[in-house]
C-alpha cells in the first residue's frame, strides 16, 4: 500500500473505530448508571486499547516478539469485544430510533391540533375520577431490561473475544475436499493437494504456530502442497522464517511446494518473499504454470498474482500463466489442452477465471475471521465467495478460511483452516 493510502487508511480507521468505542461507552454509563470516576477509568481502558492496537500496527516492523504480541493481544482483544457488543446492541439502536422518530411524530401532530378558547378552558367539565397515577415500577422495570440487555451484549462480546484470542485462533482444522475434475487423467485419481493460505507469519505466527501447520501437513500425507497468498503479514524482516518453513515443507510432499502472493506479501515487500520461497525450494507461481504429473497424463498448475498488483501496474495474468506452460512431449496431447487448477489468492478473480479452469483455489477472506450469529464479511466480498465451496460457468473454486489473523489476533465461528483437496477423475 502507498505511503499517503496507508495513512488515510490509518486516519479512517481510528476514526470509525473510536466513534464505535464512544459509543460503547455511551451505552455502559447509561445502562449501569456509572460514575463520574467509573466512567472516567472504562474510558481510559479503551483509549489505551485502542491506541495500543494502531501503535503496536505502527512498530511493528521494529518492536517485536513478547512486548508487541502481549500489547496487541491485549489491545485487539478488547476492541473486538467493544465491536461484537455494539454490533449485538446495533438492533437495539435502530429500534431507539424508531421510537424517537415516533414521539417525534406525535409531537408535531399534537402541536398541529386547533388550540381550544379560554371559555372553553374555563368551562367545567364533568366531575369523574381522578386520573390514575403513572406506576411507579415502569421505570425501574425498563431500567432492568436495559441493564439485561447491555450486559448480555457486553457480556457474550467479551467471553467470545477472549475465547477467539485465546483458543480460537489455535483451535487447527484440517478440512477434506473431494472435487472431480473433467479431463483428469486416471492415473492422477485420487491426487492430493494440500493448500495453506493467509498464514501471515508476524507477531502472532511464530515457530509454535509453523509447527502446528506441519504436523497437520505431515498428517494429511500430500502430493503437492500451495501456499496461496499472505505469507507473511507486514515485514519482510521474517522472510527468513518463511523460507525455513518451506525448505520443512518441500520434502513432506513429492511434488514439492507452490506458492503465489497476496496483498499481505506486497504490503510487505514481494521481492524478499519471492526470494525466500525459491530459496527454501519451493516454487513461487507469479503469473506462471508448470505441469504435474507425467507427460499427458498431467495437469496445468497455474498461478497468479493478487488482485492488489494491479495497483501497480501489475496484477493477475491468466493467460500469460497458460502461454508459460511448457510443450509436452511427443505428439498425443498438447498442453494447452490438459486440465487446469488455478492459485489465487483473492477469490473475486473467480468472475474472470470462471470457464478458463476447472478450479481455482484461494484465501483472503479468513472465512470472515469473527462469525457472531451472521458473517459480515459475506456482505462485503463479491457474490458472498467466502469460505467453502462455489461453482460459476461450470469452475469450481474453493475458499480457504486461512490459517493465521489480521485485525484481532482471534477466531470466531471461524476456525484457522488446512486443506486437503483430493482430485477425482
């Protein structure tokens, strides 16, 4: 991201950010009737967090390891319960707001009423009884179903933000997707590929974490493993740590290693990453193909760069990836003609990759990352291709919730994700 975007990025967020934080203070004071002091202390716990988040954003090229991850772990982990409770309170709001739209109503209809005379004011009515007085418990009754409601939102925000930075983002899954594919040669049947994507290895993916990855790799016994995209999550500082983790890979598999960028691996700086990659022995797909298997009996493992390349004048290039396949040999088949899986890492590609490939695998989205009662991150990427399985124009394409985080360290409803994708033909 350019410097200037990154700012204005930076500015926005904060923004949005203590607005939201202003407003969950806003419901606390008056939910539970709090204190000046009280009030003053709750607001100084989410200045600190918040600030913290952005600042330990900010350093963390040069502040690393224990102080940084134990300042973003705190800090992430409150501002996502703040975000979870004001999103559970947002029905709340608009119901607020309608009932003040309501009185407002009323109000302007009631002053719209002809004024009655003097005489008539003066002139006495019927003697009945006595208008009854307002009950008494209303208010304390209300003031109890606002104090439940807010305590429950606050209460189910918090113990869901802890239980994600604590456990979620650790709670590792190791998902089977069986998927034909048309024109597969026999002999391929049955050819496993284990994908691995957003790893973001930083503060927050680190040896233990890596670790964990190929324990789960060695498990699912591949053919072939792809790292597609985010690789790292904003400093090339730690491509060394990355391409460690591929030399570890690249004899767990007899097909080796591919991997293609994300908009993570450009944040950070795509030269060290690429470099690191092939270093370890992998093989880095930028808008490139090789063949998989024996001669005809093969298929075109095609990869491309992210969707945020185009920024800079670059970006995903299916078709110069088939144009750099190699000629196979002998005259029984061409490679043009042999099926075709795709890395990518941003699934909305997936619009122009639809009828070009028989499957696309990608990442990016985390699966959403914080699923509480609905996916919010299906309302913002295209066509909802989030998490799972899709089909468009006769491709299949494939999500992968990732593995790592961005934002808060945490996972809810979301767990971290490998992939073992089983061909069939």
């Amino acid at each position: 991201m350019s410097q200037p975007g990154f700012v204005l990025f930076f500015l926005l967020m904060s923004v949005a950010l203590g607005l939201v934080n202003l407003h969950a203070l806003g419901w606390m004071t008056r939910a539970f009737a709090l204190s000046a002091r009280v009030r003053r202390w709750m607001g100084g716990v989410l200045v600190a967090s918040l600030a913290g988040m952005m600042l330990g954003r900010l350093l963390g090229s040069v502040w690393k390891d224990a102080p940084l991850r134990v300042l973003l772990g705190f800090s992430g982990t409150v501002q996502l319960a703040v975000l979870m409770a004001v999103g559970l309170l947002l029905p709340v709001d608009l119901l607020r707001l309608v009932a003040a739209l309501v009185r407002r109503a009323r109000g302007l209809l009631a002053r719209a009423e002809p004024v009655p005379t003097a005489a008539a004011a003066a002139e006495p009515g019927p003697a009945g009884p006595a208008a009854p007085l307002a009950p008494k418990a209303a208010m304390p009754r209300r003031a109890v179903l606002v104090q439940a409601v807010a305590g429950s939102a606050f209460l189910i925000g918090g113990s869901s933000a802890l239980y994600g930075s604590l456990i979620g983002r650790h709670d590792y899954q190791l998902q089977d997707f069986p998927v034909r594919i048309p024109g597969l040669s026999r002999s391929l049947d049955g050819f496993t590929i284990v994908q691995l994507s957003d790893i973001h290895i930083g503060s927050f993916v680190g040896v233990a974490e890596l670790a964990a990855a190929e324990e789960l790799m060695r498990r699912a016994k591949p053919d072939l493993i792809v790292l597609t995209g985010d690789l790292l999550d904003n400093d090339a500082s730690l491509a060394e740590r990355l391409g460690g983790f591929v030399r570890r890979l690249v004899p767990l598999a007899r097909e080796g290693v591919a991997a293609i960028s994300g908009n993570h691996d450009f944040y950070a700086g795509i030269g060290p990453i690429v470099r690191a990659v092939q270093g370890g022995g992998g093989t880095m797909l930028q808008n490139r193909g090789r063949l998989v298997g024996s001669g005809s009996a093969s298929f075109a493992l095609l990869g491309v760069d992210d969707l945020w390349a185009r920024r800079r004048g670059g970006g995903p290039d299916l078709a110069r990836a088939v144009s750099s396949l190699p000629e196979l040999e002998g005259k029984q088949a061409r490679a043009l003609d042999l099926p075709r899986i795709l890395l990518c890492h941003n699934p909305s590609y997936f619009e122009e990759s639809a009828g070009e490939v028989a499957l696309q695998l990608s990442g990016h989205t985390h699966g959403g990352q914080v699923k509480l009662l609905v996916n919010p991150a299906e309302w913002f990427v295209k066509r909802g291709w989030v998490r799972g399985s899709y089909e468009h124009k006769g491709s299949r394409l494939y999500v992968n919730r990732g593995f790592g985080t961005v934002g808060p360290p945490a996972r809810v409803g979301s767990p971290p994700e490998i992939t073992r994708i089983v061909l069939t033909a």
